[in-house]
C-alpha cells in the first residue's frame, strides 16, 4: 500500500522539491494551500505542473483547529511535513507590527499545535516533520556554530515562531509519545526561490543584465554572510529524518560561510560578466554580524546525510533557469 503524506505549504520551494521526491518515491501527496492560493496560477507553473497533476491539492486554513482536525481524519496520513510559514525575510530593523507579528503566530506556531492536537486526538500514527530555522538563533550571541545542543535565542519574531513551534513538538513527543522531530535549516536555495530572496536576486538581476534588460544590480551589503546549501540536498535530509525509526531534531547546513560577494560572483561569472561594473551597494558601511555557521555531523553520522550539490553548481543552475526565462519571454 503507498504510503500518505500531506505536506503543507507544497507549492513553496521545500514543499514542491519534497513532493518530487516523494512521488518519486511512490507517495500518495495531500498538499495543504492557503484558502486564497490561485490554484490554477500554480497549475500553470511548468515547475510545479508535475504536483499539481498528480497531488490531490487541499485549500485549507491551518490556523483552524477543526479544519485541520477533519482533514487530517479524512486522509489519515502516514507522515506529515509542516512546511508552511509566514515569513518576513527583511526583519532585522523594522518597526514594530502587531499585524504581522500575529500572523506569523498563528501560521507558524499555532498551526503546528492544531497538527500536533489533532494527530494525539485521532490517535493516529502519523510521524511529524517540522521545519524550523537558523532565525531560531542570534548572530554574535550564540556560539559561531550551530548543533542540536546550542540553546534556542530567537534573532527575530519569525525565530521565536519557530522555536515555540519546536518546543510545542519536544513537549508532545516527550509527554505524549508524538513522533515529532523538527530540522533547522540553514539558508537553502534553488530556482523555486522568490527574488524575495537574495539568491534569486542576484541570479535573476545577473539574466537580465546579461540579455540586456537591466544595467545594475543593488545589494545592500556584499560583506553580509550565511551558511548557504542547496535546497535538494536540505529536501533529502527531510525525507532520512522522517524514515528514520525513532523522532530526533538536527541541523542540516552546509558547514561554510560564504559572502554575498561569493554569489554575486559566482553566477555574474557563469554568465561572463564582471559584476563590479554593474554592482550599485545602497549601504557599504552597514555593520556586518557574524554569521552563523550550521553543523551537521549528527544527521551525517546517524542518517548517513551527505550534501551531493556543490556551490557553483547550484548558483550555475539558478542563472541558467532564469536565462532560459527571459529567452523565453516567460513571466517570473
């Protein structure tokens, strides 16, 4: 019989590359999306034309109790990966927002309690996977390197999400037998990525430069570094975590720091072009913090993780899709 998972968040970048995998696998997918998500917009996606052909789709609100009660006893899934979030990916900085704040509440951290409730309640053996964050920590107060044993200090709102997220799970998996674990990633790209996001900024402002649509590219700080990994090598660490026989949280990161320079770099070369002719920095004197590096031995060592796509090779895939793009008169 094929096993059943229901991922929420499934047109996301984790979401979408995790249910390639599992279909590849010879899963039966439920995909959780947002009540308002514009299916047939997705549908139309050459990237996720393959999930929304062969996943049964599911408009549901998780911040529901009951919503989510129901379904989740309609399907009775096998495992679940909690993969959806509200995230604000500019935080550092900004005003306070109630609004926001209390969104990224109930999508991030009281949904992950609806699951949790509803899986004890149904009395389901459903395994749970959620997916927590770097965020969950701060850069220059917690140690330089990041393993399962470093304690939890939120650098932002959307880490303290997560880390409520994860204690909800160690509390339930301690006290109720849940099989919950939670991975923390580290920064993870790919083509599915929004230019919300750096690596597809510079990997898309790089296309465009290079056919002859834009002329700069403006970056606030080049020196500002992350622990970046390839998302397809993250979405196989999901997947060992959830096969795993017993529940346990690790880190999955790639072990290095790169500079936002290395990026630019790199994909500005893939395509023959000396970025600093086109690089227009809106605040080079802007105080860098240290960034945090993510250790991973644990998962290597008990899972046998092992990251299969190097650096160049995944910022080089990233600018040919988005050359490809552009050529083709695509819509991003």
């Amino acid at each position: 019989m094929k096993k059943k998972a229901i991922i929420t968040g499934v047109f996301g970048q984790d979401g979408s590359l995790l249910a390639n995998k599992l279909l590849s696998e010879g899963y039966s997918i439920y995909g959780f999306v947002r009540p308002d998500s514009d299916i047939k917009k997705k549908s139309d996606n050459p990237q996720l034309k393959r999930i929304s052909e062969n996943c049964e789709i599911c408009q549901i609100d998780i911040c529901n109790f009951s919503k989510v009660k129901d379904l989740i006893k309609v399907i009775e899934p096998d495992e679940l990966f909690h993969l959806a979030a509200c995230h604000h990916s500019s935080q550092k900085g900004i005003d306070f927002d109630g609004e926001l704040q209390n969104l990224m509440f109930q999508v991030n951290s009281k949904s992950t309690i609806n699951i949790i409730q509803s899986i004890l309640e149904l009395n389901n053996q459903c395994k749970l996977l959620f997916a927590g964050s770097s965020q969950m920590y701060t850069p220059g107060q917690s140690p330089d390197v990041i393993d399962e044993t470093v304690p939890f200090l939120p650098s932002t709102f959307y880490g303290q999400t997560k880390v409520w997220g994860q204690q909800m799970i160690e509390f339930y998996r301690e006290r109720y037998g849940l099989w919950g674990c939670t991975a923390i990633l580290f920064n993870h790209e790919s083509k599915r990525r929004s230019n919300k996001f750096v690596s597809r900024l510079i990997t898309q402002t790089a296309a465009k430069i290079k056919c002859g649509i834009e002329n700069k590219i403006e970056l606030k700080n080049i020196y500002a570094t992350a622990d970046f990994s390839c998302a397809k090598d993250i979405v196989e660490g999901l997947y060992l975590m959830i096969s795993a026989e017993k529940p346990r949280d690790y880190v999955l990161a790639s072990g290095e720091l790169k500079k936002i320079k290395d990026l630019l770099s790199t994909a500005f070369s893939h395509l023959n072009l000396d970025w600093k002719q086109y690089l227009v920095s809106t605040n080079p004197g802007e105080k860098t913090d240290p960034g945090l590096i993510g250790n991973s031995e644990k998962i290597k060592y008990e899972l046998r993780w092992e990251q299969k796509i190097e650096f160049n090779s995944w910022i080089s895939e990233m600018v040919d899709n988005d050359y490809d793009l552009i050529q083709n008169s695509s819509k991003f």
